[in-house]
C-alpha cells in the first residue's frame, strides 16, 4: 500500500522501528557491482575512493558513497599490507637477511 510508514504504525499500534521497510536498492547497480569486483581483483590494493576514482574516469557517474556501501554489502576489503623482511646491515654497507 501506499501509506506512509508513520500512519502504518500509529494504525496498528506499533513502534515505528518494529515497522521498518527493507531497502530495495537502484536498479541495474549490478553492471556497477561487477565493475567495481573487477577493478578489484586488477588492482588489490586500491580502496573504494581509488575505485570509484577509477570508476569516474571510465566514465560511471557514482560518488565515493555509493561505491562505500556497495563495497560493504559486498563484502570487500583491503588486505593488509605484508610487514618487511628484516634484514642485519654490516659496517661494510652490505646486509644478511635474517631466518625464521
């Protein structure tokens, strides 16, 4: 129906949180959603704003918001970056890496 949320509640007797509608999202934000897992897998380190940067430049229109919560409903991440293999310097200006 096509009554608002508000009147739905004070109707039935019931807090309006009890009644909240599910989002339905854009429609054809599919084609974006696999652009964006794309340019993931290409560039792994890139977060959303260099995504959707790069989403720009290709010529979607989308601001970095957009591009945030279809990240998060995807459930992507930026992997953690590997620490640096430590290495020993000697006075002579040459190094030993160290074992594990």
């Amino acid at each position: 129906m096509s009554v608002s949320e508000r009147c739905e509640c004070r109707v039935l007797g019931q807090h309006r949180f009890t009644r909240r509608r599910l989002p339905l999202g854009r429609a054809g934000e599919e084609p974006l959603v696999e652009e964006i897992i794309e340019l993931t897998r290409q560039f792994g380190r890139y977060g959303y704003r260099r995504v959707a940067a790069l989403l720009r430049d290709v010529g979607w229109q989308v601001i970095d918001k957009r591009v945030e919560r279809l990240w998060r409903r995807e459930g992507l991440k930026v992997p953690m970056k590997q620490p640096k293999k430590g290495r020993l310097r000697m006075n002579d200006g040459s190094c030993v890496r160290l074992r594990p």
